[in-house]
C-alpha cells in the first residue's frame, strides 16, 4: 500500500507505506546514505533514524539531501527540542517512545507526523484526547505482545498500532496478522554488524524480505 511521497504524510502513511518501519541506530554519518539506498532498494521507504547518538541529525539530514527515495523520521523524539532539530535535519515523520502534549504540540509545529508512544490503556486516551489515532505500541513484547493488543481491540477499536521493541522477523507476523497493527518497528534490518562492515548488500536483503511480510487487509 505505497503512498506517494509528496505532501505532508499523515501518520497513517507513513504506517501503511510498508509492513516494517526500520528503527536504525546510526553512529557514522558515513554510514548514513548506502544505508538509506539499501533500504529503499529493498522496498521500505519509511526510515526512522533514532536520536541515540551524537551522529543522528547530521545522518537524517544527509539522507533527507541525498536519497530521494526515502522519507527520513526522527526516532527517540522525546522533548520539543528533538522535534525542531529533527525537522531542521529533514525528517518529516516523529516517533516517541512515551507521550506528552509539548511533543505532539512541537510536532505539529514543525509539521512532523507523530507516532506518539504508549504502554497502557490510560496513555491511549492521553493520545486519543490529543487527536492521535496512529500510536506506537512500545516497548511491545515487554507490554505484552499481540495478547495486549488483541484486548485493545475491543475498547481502542478505532486505532492503528506500530508495535515496537521486541519486534523481530521471527514474530513480525504475529503482530501483523492483528487488524489494529498497521505495521510494525523493527531494528533487525540493520544490524549492527552489517552496518560495521558496510554490508549494504545484506541490508538490502532484509529490507525486501521485511517488505514482502504480509499485512490483515
């Protein structure tokens, strides 16, 4: 279910784009660009580069400049700052690992898509009140896995899902077989020692395996 990548992307784009949203830590910006090829190679667009290291924006913004068949998001997001530096570097999408009314609000500020995190029934009305329907389940396997989100189905009925943190190939499709997952994140397309060894080739592997994942319609 491609979208097209001009405009502002709603978060439900960037959610249905592909099956996997690669959550990818990047400590060399050098690593930043064949990374991005290789993902959007292997048919997944939708690229969140978390804040975790000293290198993160100078990554975004080198993708955002250099691969134009990829859309850079912020990861980590966790204060109004992260999302101006983020939006500043190009992303165009947010991801956060919690939830609070200053990050959605500097979010829309600088025009970022928001996948606000949540671990709880009480952080999903915080979230639902703020306007947000696309929500990242985090940290998933350790909240409580597809089992939760079976349960949130029937009071959150009209909210998509993100599962992250736990999420690998071998239980991606659990998660995805689930009508409230819209996709899921995950950091096992790019693997710290591929990227250590500038193995774009295998990058690319992952990415077009991940992308073939079936999704419930």
């Amino acid at each position: 279910m491609a979208v097209n990548l001009k405009g502002r992307l709603t978060a439900l784009q960037v959610m249905q784009d592909a099956p996997v949203i690669p959550v990818i830590v990047l400590t060399d910006v050098a690593h930043a660009v064949p990374t991005a090829r290789a993902l959007v190679a292997g048919g997944i667009r939708m690229l969140e580069v978390t804040l975790r290291t000293p290198q993160a924006l100078a990554c975004m913004e080198a993708i955002a400049k250099e691969v134009p068949g990829a859309v850079v998001g912020a990861g980590t997001v966790r204060s109004a700052a992260d999302a101006a530096a983020a939006a500043k570097a190009g992303a165009r999408f947010a991801v956060s690992p919690g939830y609070t009314k200053t990050v959605g609000q500097a979010c829309r500020d600088h025009g970022l898509s928001l996948l606000p995190g949540v671990a709880t029934g009480s952080e999903i009305m915080m979230a639902q009140e703020d306007g947000y329907t696309e929500l990242k389940f985090f940290p998933a396997m350790q909240a409580g896995g597809p089992a939760m989100l079976k349960a949130w189905s029937g009071p959150f009925f009209d909210l998509k899902f993100c599962p992250t943190g736990g999420v690998t190939a071998a239980n991606a499709q659990d998660f995805l077989s689930l009508p409230n997952v819209a996709c899921v994140g995950g950091s096992w397309l790019v693997p710290a020692d591929a990227l250590a060894q500038g193995d774009w080739a295998r990058i690319e592997v992952l990415a077009r395996a991940a992308s073939q994942i079936q999704r419930k319609p």
